[in-house]
C-alpha cells in the first residue's frame, strides 16, 4: 500500500510504499491484540504488595487462655486472623505476575496493532524529526496544526535530541525510538506517526526476508 509523506512544517514529502503484511492486515484480531496487551501489563507490575503472616507477627503466640473451663471457645495464638491485630489469612505476597507469550504472537499483535491504524486513517508517515532549535510551544502549535491528537511518535534509532527535549512536555504526545515500538503504546495513543527511518526498522524487525531481499 502506499502513503503520503508528509514534513514536520505539513508540506509534502512524497510518498512510500508500506508492506501490506504488516500494515495492510484487513482483518484486525482483537484477541491477539487483547492478549499482547495483557503480556505487557502483567510485566509491569511490581508484584510486592505484602500482608504478615502468622510467623512474621510480633504479636505473642501464647496460648490466650486454658483449653477447657472457660466457658468460652476454645483459642490459641492471638496471631490468628480472628482477632484484632492478628494475620490475614491467604494475604497477598511478592510474587511476578509475568507470564510467557510466544514471540510469533507478539510479532503478529504489532503487525495487527500497525494495520488498525493504517486502516483507520491514524496512521501518519513523517520526513524526518530533525528540529533547529528545543521549542516546546512552537512544535506543541504545529502538532495541533497537524491534528495529531494523543500522538505517539516513533523515530529512528535514536531521536533526534531537539526533538525530544521540545516534546517531552507535552501533553499527551509520546516519543520513542523505533526499537521501542509496542502494542499497547500504539493502542492507547490516537495518532500513530512514524519516520521513514522507523518505516524500514519495523519492517526489517517484522519481515526481514522481503528487507533482505530488497537489499539485494
């Protein structure tokens, strides 16, 4: 399929061929992509949230009162979840909620993640990232000028450092390297904008037999 480029001042820039099995999937799987989303937020989590059990309760562990002649029932430790100051029972512990994926699910959940995009129209190809000059209010007026609401930016190997000092404080707009490129960024993110620099890592990340092809 083929996309129109444009430059960061909105002018033309020509245009550029996408691989239609990575951005050209026309039928979008929300399960894969519900399932690579899930994989990356379950990384996320910190995973120590923590109670004290019986064992680590500084409360003592004699015997409350005699076994029988009380009248009341019959208790030990005052470090049982019953009482007032005593253990939670099946409480959470540190644990890792991480769990695998395999990595062909993970490469077709970007690739769905890419298509949706391209085939909603969110899907912008940029020049180049290169700024003269860090001016966050200036690049803040041309992204609205742009339309590009909720972006996330994709650049090259590395962003350009103009660029990135002058987007990092605007709101809503994230920038990343194309080694960075991910499912759930794309998704939560309106306006998907990718250099042409980023254009040819996601394709050699994707597809690296047509890229290998190309280059011979």
């Amino acid at each position: 399929m083929k996309i129109d480029v444009i430059k960061i001042d909105g002018k033309a820039g020509g245009s550029l061929d996408l691989d239609d099995a990575i951005f050209g999937i026309a039928d979008i799987r929300a399960d894969i992509l519900a399932r690579c989303v899930n994989w990356q937020l379950a990384k996320r989590r910190s995973g120590n949230h923590k109670v004290q059990t019986r064992n680590e309760n500084s409360r003592t562990g004699k015997k409350m009162y005699k076994q029988k002649g009380s009248g009341g029932a019959r208790h030990g430790s005052r470090r049982a979840p019953q009482f007032v100051g005593g253990s939670r029972a099946f409480g959470p512990i540190v644990r890792d909620h991480g769990f695998d994926l395999p990595k062909k699910i993970r490469a077709l959940a970007l690739k769905h993640a890419l298509s949706s995009k391209a085939k909603s129209g969110d899907l912008v190809v940029l020049d180049s990232l290169a700024l003269k000059e860090p001016k966050t209010a200036a690049l803040r007026a041309q992204i609205e000028k742009l339309g590009w609401n909720k972006a996330l930016i994709i650049g090259g190997a590395e962003v350009d450092k103009n660029f990135g000092l002058a987007a990092r404080n605007i709101p809503g707009v994230d920038v990343l390297p194309s080694a960075g490129v991910n499912v759930y960024d794309i998704l939560r993110r309106g306006t998907l904008v990718l250099t042409k620099d980023a254009v040819d890592a996601i394709n050699a990340r994707l597809n690296p037999a047509a890229t290998s092809k190309e280059a011979a």
